[in-house]
C-alpha cells in the first residue's frame, strides 16, 4: 500500500518537474524571460482610470466647504494617489528620484511627479487643486 502511494506521488512529482523544464526551455527558445510572461501590476488603462477618479475625488474635498471632511479624508485619498501614481510611473518608466527615494511623497513631489505623468502621455485633469500650478488647495 505504502509502495503505491510513494509511487504515487513520485510520479506526480516527476510530471510536475518536467512541465516547469518544458516551459522555461520554450520561453528560453522564444526569446523573453520566465518574469516576461507575467505582467507586474494592474493595466495602465484600469491605472488611468482610477488615478482621474481619485484626483477628482482630491478636487472635491479640497474644494469643499467642510473641513471636518477634509481633514480625514484628504491624507488618506493623497496616499491612493501616490499608489496610483508609482504605479503609472512604473508602467510608463517615468524616472522620478524622489518617489525613488522617499517612498511616499510630499504634495509638492506628488504634483510634479502627476506633471511628468501628463508629459509621459497619461491622460489626467489638469484642472484639479492637486495640481494647480500655485500649490492651492
């Protein structure tokens, strides 16, 4: 019984190695790494879409009358921002040394970094508080 069983599982094992041997010896044939099969993060598309709804979002609150409201909900939403921003920074190689560096970054970092998103050909409002050219909320 015991015989079978080891029989078993060595065959299941032995399956399972040679499928792996067969994938990276075709990937290998067909020019790109095993990682090159794998996408890293989300779409840029699903990334676009929901970093203009975030920034609209931002503009909301940060033209709102209640400062209650803003003041819980506007760190929260500018650390989504900044998520979704090294994310489309990632997916569109847009180099920016200080999300590098400092992981999340001030409002003045964030504003230049969605800037050079703009420039790198995402689409994002330019009208919004966050990235208004003098800083205003």
């Amino acid at each position: 019984m015991i015989v079978v069983i080891l029989c078993g599982l060595s065959l299941a094992l032995l399956s399972g190695v040679t499928y792996l041997v067969v994938r990276r010896v075709r990937s290998r044939r067909l020019g790109y790494p095993d990682s090159a099969l794998e996408p890293i993060g989300p779409p840029i598309e699903e990334i676009a879409v929901s970093l203009r709804q975030l920034l609209q979002r931002h503009d909301r609150y940060a033209r709102s009358d209640d400062r209650v409201l803003r003041l819980r909900r506007m760190s929260e939403l500018e650390s989504v921002i900044n998520l979704r921003a090294a994310q489309a920074a990632l997916a569109l190689d847009v180099p920016h040394p200080a999300w590098q560096l400092y992981g999340e970054l001030d409002r003045e970092h964030l504003r230049l970094l969605l800037f050079a998103l703009v420039a790198a050909g995402l689409v994002l409002p330019t009208a919004v508080a966050l990235m208004a050219p003098d800083g205003r909320r």
